[in-house]
C-alpha cells in the first residue's frame, strides 16, 4: 500500500527555512544522545542500518567544487528549496568544511 505524500506549504517551508539561519545551531552529539534515551534497541539498529546503508564511502573523496564552504551557504543568491534542503543538515558541520 502507497502512502499519500503531501507537499508541504511553500511559504511555511521557506519560513522555517530562512529561520534556521538566525538560531544557534544545536549541537548534533547531544540530538543524538537524547535520542538515544528514547529509542527503542530496535529502532536504534534500524536507524544505524540505515544510515550504514546510505553512507557506503569506502575512501575518501574529493570535493569537486572549488571553494565553496559550508559557511558560504548562509547567504545564497537565489535560495531554493533545495538550498534549505542542504543547509538543514550541513549546518551541523563545522562552517569551514568544503560542500559539494
């Protein structure tokens, strides 16, 4: 059985958006630690599959894009949808990190 996606209102998607920009970042070891309290072992071990899964580096890469930093996403041109996309996770990292 398919599950219905609904698209998500694009005013309230660009508002939440623009706003991770003016809050701190929260620091992603305690996200993860809280989670862990309230987690099932099962779910943890879902979880963890599937992030093994999606995350099959075997070596290191290399960024193709010269240049570009995680701190340079925070003032975009023309933000789009897929820039709040990236931006919601990259901004975990530390801003000095190269982004491709």
């Amino acid at each position: 059985m398919m599950t219905k996606v609904e698209k998500q209102n694009k005013i309230i998607f660009y508002i939440k958006g623009y706003s991770t920009q003016f809050f701190p970042k929260q620091n992603l070891e305690k996200k993860i630690n809280a989670l862990r309290k309230i987690l099932s072992k099962k779910d943890l071990d879902v979880a963890e599959y599937r992030v093994d899964y999606y995350n099959k580096l075997s070596e290191k890469q290399k960024v193709t894009h010269s240049g570009t930093r995680i701190k340079d996403l925070k003032h975009p041109k023309t933000p789009k949808s897929y820039y709040f996309d990236t931006y919601e996770y990259a901004r975990y990292f530390d801003d000095n990190l190269l982004i491709d």
